[in-house]
C-alpha cells in the first residue's frame, strides 16, 4: 500500500540554536551542551566536530537531538547545501545549530528510508534548487522543500527497501575502498621503478662527491649540460603575447611532470623574444621547476621558452641524456624541495642550481635506464588512469542505487 504525499506530511522539521562565536566552546564547561554543526553532516555524523554553547541557547527541548533524526545543512555553500545524514544513536546530550534543520520522522515513517530518500539524486537536485543562488552561503528553504510530492510505501516495505540499500551501500562501500587502495598502490610504482633505478641514492648533490657508487660516477652538472634561465617579456606590451613561440610557465609544469611538453597555456612570439631575456631554447632541453612547484620537470618536445621559474638544462648528448637527466630530477624529488628556501614561496635560488653535481653511469647505460623507465612509467599511468576511470564508475554506484529506487517516489 502507497500514499501520495508531500515530505512535510512525514516528518516535523525543527530549526536549530542560535549562539555567537564568542560563546562557542571547544571544550566542556558547566551549564554548557554539545552541539553539532554544518560540518558534522557528512556521510554519518562527525560527533568529533562538535563544539559546546551555553544551555540556555535551547529554547526548545525538541532541540536535542535523538536517534532516527536526520540532520539537513540549510545554509551552506551551493554545492553542500541540502547534505544530508542520519542520526543512528547520540553519544551524549547534544543539540544543532542554526544553519542546520532536523527533519525528525513522523511516526509510521521509517527513518533509514527517509534518510535514503533525501539523499536520492532527485531530491538533492530539488533541494538544490530550493536554495538560494549566492556567492558564498546558500540557504535552504525547508518550506519549499517540505513540499517535495512522495510516493511512500507502507512502514513494512520502508524497513525491507532500507535494509536493503543498507545491504547495497556497504557493498558499494567496500567496493570503493578497495579500489582506492588500488590506487593508492599504483601511485607508489613510479617512486619505487625511480629508487630502484637509481640504486636506492639519491643522484643529485650540491655538494662535490668523488665516491662513485657502483659503476657510476660524480660530475658537476655544469660540465655536462648549459644552463639556461627563462623570462617572462613584459605584460605591458600585449603585442609581445600570443604568438606562436610557447612559453613553459607555473600552470603548465604539474600536467607536465615526468613528460614531453609540447603544448602551453600561453605563447609569446619573436618579439616578445627581441624585447626581453627570454629566448627560444632547443628540443630535449630539461626544465626544472625551481620556486612554487619546486622539483617538477619537463623535457622540451618543441622548441620554447620559459619563464624565470625554471632552470633549463641543455645536454652535451654524447655524454648526458636529456630523458636519463630527467629521471634524475624526479628520483631526486623530495631532496629538491629541501633545497627551497623562502618565507612564503620556497624557491631554489640559481647559485645552487648551478652548484648541481649528479651521479651516473655511461652514456650507453643512461639511455638503457631512461628507455626502462620511459616504459614503466607509461605503463604505470595508464594503469593509474584505467583504475581512477573505475573508481569514478564505482563512486557513482551509491547514487545509482538511490535513484533506481526512489527517482518514482518524489
């Protein structure tokens, strides 16, 4: 047996305490009471981020919450506004506060099945609509959204389709953490294939070292590669912008990492290159990321420029390669970063770029490594990239689920 409803007709809403930042407490103190905020409605409720307000901020003892509630976030940003959880049990006296609404369920309604189905994706989307379009805080209208239309089943059936999805979601959710580990997994190989070609050292050093390790040996790298600044032409002459000369910068070098670099986010053109220090520089040039996004490289596919934050290196081919130097960069990553120094933006000043000795073997043997690596670290990001597509498919399961049942419902 169904009836159509509206969801006003299923549950009581009730607004929550108002207090001041000033009142609010960390820690309990006496005639004082837990309360939980917008931050608490996640996937189950965060009791951990609860905070502590004056007793007296209750004008109701409807405002202390109790298990079968469900706690709605009325004003948040536009794209949390509308979240919902339920409250299965209360591990202390605790109330809510303003920006959030508990919808408390009628009796005859099951609060499992309510709780799903304002979680369900045509609900959220008119929940979503319900609110207020602003800039930083959205707020609900519970009015509007108390008459959302509801098919609803009778309480037997609620509590057979709640256990059921209760069934679904858990194995959703294993699903999901399995998959991340996955990940989590694969994006440890590149690290590991890095150590275990540079024989577990790290193959960079501003330092002179005369020990070789292995079959390898220490130069600076100065003796084997020209070092290179980029620059930026000025931004007072647009003239000197969009051309066909692309110019490596900070939003590019992250998606470049590990890579060719072919293509940029902007270009400059022969006389931005006339009019500044900025110069074209040759195929196969390493650039190192050396402030902001310290220790990111690329290696040019094209010929570019680039602007100060990097130190391009210019390989002498028959005794460095450019690919075997990149790999150096990267394996020798988190030492880079130390190397950074700067109150707000950590940067690798060029006296120490320049001080750069690295470790390696023959010519022969570099491009044996860099070749070997080349392939495992393809390898590795398609098998990165076929996991994360899996994991976006499996994420989007729960809300599969929610709208198979309830899309005919409200």
């Amino acid at each position: 047996m169904t009836n159509h409803v509206q969801l006003g007709d299923l549950c009581v809403p009730i607004r929550g305490v108002t207090f001041s930042a000033g009142e609010a407490s960390t820690s309990f103190k006496e005639d004082f009471v837990a309360c939980v905020t917008t931050s608490a409605v996640q996937d189950s409720v965060d009791w951990e981020s609860r905070r502590f307000v004056p007793r007296k901020a209750m004008a109701s003892s409807d405002q202390i919450l109790r298990p079968g509630d469900i706690l709605v976030s009325t004003a948040n940003s536009k794209a949390l506004v509308g979240k919902s959880c339920l409250i299965q049990k209360v591990p202390e006296l605790c109330t809510f506060g303003a920006f959030v609404t508990v919808f408390r369920p009628r009796s005859g309604v099951w609060p499992a099945w309510l709780a799903y189905f304002l979680r369900s994706p045509k609900v959220m989307s008119r929940l979503s609509a319900f609110s207020s379009n602003t800039t930083n805080i959205s707020n609900l209208s519970v009015t509007s959204a108390l008459g959302i239309p509801v098919t609803v089943p009778d309480e037997k059936s609620q509590i057979k389709i709640s256990a059921m999805l209760d069934q679904q979601m858990q194995t959703a959710h294993a699903a999901i953490e399995r998959h991340l580990v996955q990940v989590r997994d694969a994006s440890r190989l590149q690290p590991a294939f890095l150590r275990e070609a540079f024989l577990g050292f790290v193959p960079i050093s501003t330092l002179p070292k005369e020990q070789p390790i292995a079959s390898w040996t220490w130069a600076k790298l100065s003796d084997l590669a020209r070092l290179e600044s980029g620059h930026t032409p000025s931004r007072r002459h647009p003239e000197w912008w969009g051309g066909n000369v692309p110019w490596l910068a900070l939003p590019d070098i992250r998606k470049l990492h590990g890579k060719y670099a072919y293509e940029t986010t902007e270009c400059t053109n022969d006389a931005g290159l006339a009019n500044s220090a900025a110069r074209q520089l040759p195929v196969s040039t390493v650039c190192l990321c050396r402030d902001a996004s310290i220790g990111f490289v690329t290696i040019l596919g094209r010929p570019m420029a680039t602007s100060q934050h990097f130190a391009n290196w210019i390989c002498d081919q028959e005794t460095l390669d450019p690919e075997f130097l990149m790999y150096v960069f990267m394996a020798s990553h988190e030492y880079l970063r130390e190397l950074g120094s700067g109150s707000v933006i950590k940067t690798i000043y060029m006296p120490t770029i320049e001080s750069f000795h690295i470790c390696a073997p023959d010519i022969l043997e570099q491009r044996r490594i860099a070749r070997m690596l080349r392939e495992r670290v393809v390898a590795t990001e398609l098998l990165t990239e076929g996991l994360q597509t899996r994991l976006a498919e499996i994420e989007r399961l729960p809300q599969r689920l929610l709208a198979a049942i309830f899309d005919s419902l409200g």
